[in-house]
DNA sequence: TAAAAATATATTGTCGACACTTTTTGCTTG
DNA sequence: CAAGCAAAAAGTGTCGACAATATATTTTTA
C-alpha cells in the first residue's frame, strides 16, 4: 500500500519511499547512525534531496535526528509499543463508534467483501503471509475513513501505523491468529451495520487491546530474560 | 512556552519559530500562499533553510504543501477542531487515567501548585488573558507527561495543540470560563490524589467535551448564519 | 469579441560548494 | 602506559545557482 495517493514523481517522494521501506523491513537497523553523504551517494540523489526526505522519516517517527549531531532510524522499545497500542485502543474505538454513526451502506459492505476476500487469502496460504498484515491494515484504514474524523487518520497515518508495521515485520513471531481476528472484524462490521455505536466502539477497543495484552505477554518475556541473565 | 526544549541556537529553528507563531497569532492569514523566495528575502535567510522550516511546519500541521505548487498556511474549519477536540477527549481521557496510576506524589503536589497559581493568575487580570490560556495548556502537558505514555504527547503536541492554540488566539470569543474550567481542574486532580483512574478519566473527558459542546454550539449559531443569507 | 495557443514570468525541485561543529586520530607528557 | 591535548577528518548547517514545472500575459485565430 502506498503511503500518499498523490503521483510520485518528484525524487523527494521516491526517495522517502525507499528509505520508508528499508526502515520498516530493517534494512537500516533499528538506531543505526545515517550518514547523510553517505546515503546520499548511495541513493544516488543530492545532499539536500535526501535531507529533505529524512524530514518527511522524522515527520513520520522513523527516524530522530539531533541537532549537529546528526539523524538516526528509531528504536522501538516494547514499552513504546505498548504505549502505542494504548493509544490505538483509544482512537480506534472513538472511530470505530463513530464509523458505526456515519457511513454509509455501501461502504459497509465494501467493508464486508474486504473481510470475504481476506478468508480467501487465509485460506490460501494459511496464516504468515504479508498480505494478511497489510490487509488488517486496510480493514482499520476504512473505518477511520468511515468515522468522517480526518484528523484521527492524520494522527494514527502520521506515525503510529508506521511503527506497528515495523514491529511486525521485524519482530512478528505469532501468526497473529488469523482466524481469531478475522471473526473480531466481522462481529465489528455487524455492529457497524446494526448502527450501533457504543457497541462498535467496544468491540473494536477490545480487538486491539487483546492485541496488546500478546505483545505485553511478550514483554514479560523479556523482562523474565534479563533477570535470568 | 518554547515548543521544544533544545536550545534554539540553529538557524532553522528560529525561523521555524518566529513562523509558527506568526501563524498561530494569525499574522499570516489562514489559507494564504507562502512564496518561499519571499519569505526567505522577508526573514533574511536562504531559501533552503526556509524550506527546512516549512517541513517542521508542515509536520505540526500549520502549513499544507502540495507538489509543485507550493505550501499555504493551514485552514482550519470549525469542523475540523472539533474532530480534534474528539481526539482530544479521547487521548486525554486515557492520559489522565494512567496518569492516576503512574503519577509521583510531587508531580500531584507540583500540579496543585500550578492551579494555585492559576487562581491567582485569574484573580488579577478577570479571564481574558494570554497566560491563562497557556497555563491551561501547561495543566495538560503535566498530565501527559504523568500518564508516562511517551506518544501521547507525541502526538497531541505534534500538530493538534498548535491547531487549538491558533484557534484560540484567532477567534476565542469567549472568556473560556476560567472559574468553572479551574473547578473542574481541582477535581481532575482531586480523582489523581486518589489514585481513582476511573474518575479521573471521566472527569478529563467531560471537561474536555464541555470545551467542545461550545464549539459545537459556535457551529451551529454559524450554519444558521448561513442559511440566513 | 472570445477562446485558444504560445510566450514570458515566477515558483518550486534539485544540486554542488563553503562554513562551522563534532568526532576521531595521533601526539605529547606525566 | 594512560591521560590529556592538538590537529585532522568527517559530518551537519547554510547558501546561491540552475533546471523543471506551474502560472500569468500576450498574441493569434475563428
């Protein structure tokens, strides 16, 4: 999925692109310094050029830059996925309640084919696959659309959808249990379509935060680890 | 209040400074065209630097850029900040009850200092004044810092407080009813003391929808104006 | 006269170069 | 040999110029 509608053309956006790309699969490690004459040639654009894409990473979190020092690729503790997640349970269900409010029929059962079509693809090739992930991704994108709330896509678009994605990809063990979230979406998508917000909103709030409690499990984990040690 | 705390020697981060307030206050109108070669010959810099800070802008959501054409000063509808406002209650809500649970006993004491001082501050200039709103801002920003939850402030600050800070610099009518929001704050801090996160999630979402529901209102005295014509 | 094409102007996109800062390297000294 | 200082290397901050694109103006034509 492409990050921005418009037409790529300007070296800018191809660049960002890329280096987005590379970000997310871990091609640049997490925390790695980025030499910005180094890039530059690499990539083969100016100086500036590529400067003024690793604006657009720091506008979208990837990357953090201080100043004379240089940028780097951000590192994602669990902690800030968490925390991340935290907010996600809160916005999603503000835009899932509000979805249930505002759209429309046809995009309510657009939104079911969308679900028809990723059993397919479960089906298929049965649970890893990339575009399972991407696909949830398009499922929670329309129902921010649905909510009419620009500002909330903005916000999660902006950033937060982005780490999650390189969080999964770089660290997805679990199959993410298909089939599970699948069945949450669709009793999602029947409350939306009984226009029952308060129901949406619950439904979709405790998706993402069984979500989160794996992750959290995850955490634990780790912690457990490093007392071993 | 400085929006970022590193020292602001760069040139880029003065330019980037003196804009985003010429923009909130209203300096440079909402919907206008910025010319980089102009700005850049009006600000004594080079037009690159220029651009570095129209990227910070764009990134805090107060200027809009679109290929090939150029960047314009952000336009903001009063539909738009009251999506916001949602976002708002919604993150707010959640801060403020982790806040409840992951506030030290001194930031509790520090925020009750920083409401007396508010009182005081309200005393002696009746309402209307710059430092109110921005303590009511400073209210906020301790609460997030309190919730422990790095991204929250992330971002309410990336973006969605500059847009209510413009909004109220350019057309807060009202007075904001300093007495009734510093009665809801004492309580918000009151549910805090006690370590009540429900309450204190619930008591910020009011407070914050009260905020919106007069907006709302603004909103509907304005399409009635229109209809009007 | 009005619409369309062509030219001219202004603006954005991209680049390479220089100045200043930070980091690394190498040398001196206790 | 280690610690501290000095010089060099690398990197970031800033600038002005050229190329590509969009906008405004003029000219042509029906």
């Amino acid at each position: 999925m492409k990050s921005d509608s418009r037409n790529t053309n300007s070296l800018t956006d191809t660049i960002f692109d890329q280096l987005q790309d590379a970000i997310i699969k871990g091609q640049l490690p997490q925390g790695s310094k980025i030499s910005e004459p180094g890039l530059a040639k690499q990539y083969q654009v100016s100086r500036g050029t590529l400067r003024e894409a690793l604006s657009r990473l720091e506008e979208k979190q990837l990357v953090v830059r201080s100043p004379n020092i240089g940028a780097s690729v951000v590192t994602l503790s669990l902690k800030e996925l968490i925390d991340i997640y935290h907010i996600r349970e809160a916005l999603g269900a503000m835009a899932c309640a509000l979805a249930a409010c505002n759209m429309s029929n046809d995009e309510i059962a657009d939104l079911r084919r969308l679900l028809d079509e990723h059993e397919k693809s479960i089906q298929l090739d049965d649970g890893l696959s990339y575009y399972q992930h991407e696909g949830e991704f398009d499922f929670h994108y329309r129902i921010l659309i649905g909510s009419r709330n620009s500002k909330v896509l903005d916000v999660l678009d902006g950033g937060l959808y982005q780490l999650i994605r390189m969080y999964r990809y770089q660290f997805s063990s679990d199959s993410s249990r298909p089939w599970q979230a699948l069945k949450e979406h669709r009793r999602i998508v029947d409350a939306i379509e009984e226009r029952d917000a308060e129901l949406a909103g619950l439904l979709m709030r405790r998706h993402i935060q069984t979500a989160r409690q794996r992750i959290e499990q995850q955490q634990e984990h780790q912690e457990q680890r490093e007392v071993g040690q």
